[in-house]
C-alpha cells in the first residue's frame, strides 16, 4: 500500500515511517526542519524535503505517488510558540492541511476513482477553557465537548479539524480527525518525561545524582507515543470517515511515580531539589480524553507501560547523547 506521511521529521512522524516500512509498506515521508535527527531512520524509507505551506510542492507529492493512505501530521506544534509566531502557526496548520485536500481534488480531475483515507493530527488544545470548566471531580472529556482554544495553536487545530470536515461532506474526501492528548517516547523534547530521562542519564554519566524539579505531585495521563500511532493507523483502517476521535491515555500517573521509575532503572536514587523556575502558580488540572468511540470503533487499547517507555528513553540517551 502507498502512504504518505507528513511531518516525519518529528517524534510521531518518524517512528510511524519506521513501522509502515518495517510492515512492506510503501512509503513517502515528508519534513521541513525536523524536531529528530532524520539520519537515525532507515536509508530506504523514502523522504522528501517539503513545506506544506507551499501547495504546489504538496500537490507534487500527491500527484506523483497517489498515496492511499496520507497521515498529516506536518505542524507548528508548540503552544508557546505559537503565541510569538501566530501567523505561521496558523498558515503552517490550517493551509497546510488545505493544501492536502486540494491536492487530492487535483488527482481526482484526471483519477475521479481516487479515493485515500486522511488522517488528520489535531488535538486536544482545541478544547482548552472547556477543560477548566468541567464540574466536580470529571476529569473524562468526550468528543461532543465545546471547543474553546486557548492559544493560536488551539485556533490553529481547531481549524485543521473543521477544515477536514467540509472537505469530507463538500468534496467527500474520507478523513479522520483525530484530537491527540498527551504522548510521549524516544526522540521526545520538551516534556516532563523526555527532560527527566536526559537528565537522569547525564547524572549517570557524571556522578551528581541531583536532580531539579517542579511540583512532583501534578498528575498527567501520558501515553507512549507506539500507542499513539497504533490508534492513528487503526482510525486509517476502522474509524468512520468524516469522524472525530480522542486519542488519550487511559492511565493518569504523578510525576513523583515517573522519577520512581527512572531510580528503578538506573539502581540509583536522586537528590531532589525543587527549582522554583520550574514551579507554576497553579497547575493544570488532570485531564483525560474519553477514548469510549476509539475502542468501539477499532478495538484500539493502550498497551505500553509507562515503565517500558521510561526504560526505552533512558537506552535513547544513552545512546544520542
């Protein structure tokens, strides 16, 4: 099968084209300044240099490989970027994602046969003040909840979700929208996760076993990102087309159980100390997605333990650091 996969320079991206190559699928992953060191893939999965801002190089793609399966996940994806670059935040996610719907009405002037499936990586910013005003103890936020973005980047998907869905029911381009909540694993920055195995790792190496944290009791549900791209692959093949689906963790764990692990694993115990740089002045409260539709749907389930994540991070550093 031909798929296409943009944004696989990034954590997601570039592990998702490692598994459809590995499973003899025909492949074509696009990037534009990655977030990973592309090097570390397969020399044979095939990667083209490409800024879906720019339509015509999309079209190109599309054009010449017709790819039955096209996972958009090409984006700005950082919130507090997006408020110091709005405008290419929201150009780079909501004209990104129309130059893939336009390029396949492209193909279908000359191929009216042509029909992929679209799987589109939105998220679950595009909630945002929904969140903050569930009642009581609910912490389970289901797809029929308001949208109310808090951020550019919010907006942004929001706007790559509502996109998707008239090009679904105006041009009936299969689609699947797909609102990501927490992921983490190999090749991760810039989350709690990913900072503390680097740095656990480097305290290894230096023998200065001190390790500088926020608040250790904050509670996240965090998934590993092959969980992640099972339950992506899965929508591909199950989901119902024009859809949306959360993808969430089902598991909620304390950032105190997360340092528990990484001691575990390296037979060492840290010496806490709490960087007030690191401490916010009230914390966002747990949130997890309602995956009920996801399960129906596919029969996806979360499989990886945040143990084995946690175990596999700390080999990646070993190993690039």
């Amino acid at each position: 099968m031909k798929v296409m996969v943009t944004g696989a320079g990034g954590m997601v991206g570039s592990h998702m084209v490692e598994l459809l190559h590995s499973q003899g699928q025909d492949i074509v992953g696009t990037y534009y300044k990655p977030t990973t060191d592309i090097t570390e893939l397969d020399s044979a999965i095939r990667m083209i240099e490409c800024d879906v801002r720019y339509a015509p190089s999309v079209e190109k793609i599309i054009v010449e490989h017709r790819p039955e399966q096209i996972y958009h996940l090409a984006a700005q994806s950082y919130p507090t970027v997006s408020w110091d670059r709005p405008y290419e935040t929201i150009d780079t996610n909501a004209n990104g994602t129309i130059a893939i719907f336009e390029a396949v009405k492209k193909v279908r002037t000359v191929d009216p046969s042509y029909d992929p499936m679209v799987v589109v990586a939105c998220s679950s910013a595009e909630y945002g003040e929904t969140l903050n005003q569930l009642e009581g103890n609910k912490v389970y936020v289901q797809e029929t909840a308001q949208l109310q973005p808090l951020h550019p980047y919010g907006v942004s998907k929001v706007c790559q979700d509502l996109l998707s869905f008239q090009y679904f029911m105006n041009d009936r381009i299969r689609c699947i929208r797909a609102r990501i909540f927490n992921s983490t694993g190999t090749r991760k920055v810039n989350d709690v996760t990913s900072d503390f195995t680097k740095r656990a790792i480097l305290a290894e190496r230096s023998g200065d076993y001190t390790l500088k944290v926020g608040n250790l009791d904050t509670r996240r549900a965090i998934m590993d990102q092959r969980d992640l791209v099972s339950a992506l692959m899965l929508l591909a093949e199950k989901g119902k087309p024009g859809d949306v689906y959360n993808i969430s963790s089902e598991h909620v764990y304390q950032m105190r159980d997360i340092v528990t692990m990484i001691e575990k694993q390296l037979g060492h115990t840290f010496n806490i100390e709490v960087d007030p740089k690191l401490l916010r002045p009230t914390d966002e409260r747990i949130i997890v997605g309602d995956v009920t539709k996801l399960k129906r749907d596919t029969g996806w389930s979360q499989k990886i333990p945040m143990e084995q994540t946690v175990a596999d991070m700390l080999d990646y550093w070993r190993k690039t650091l």
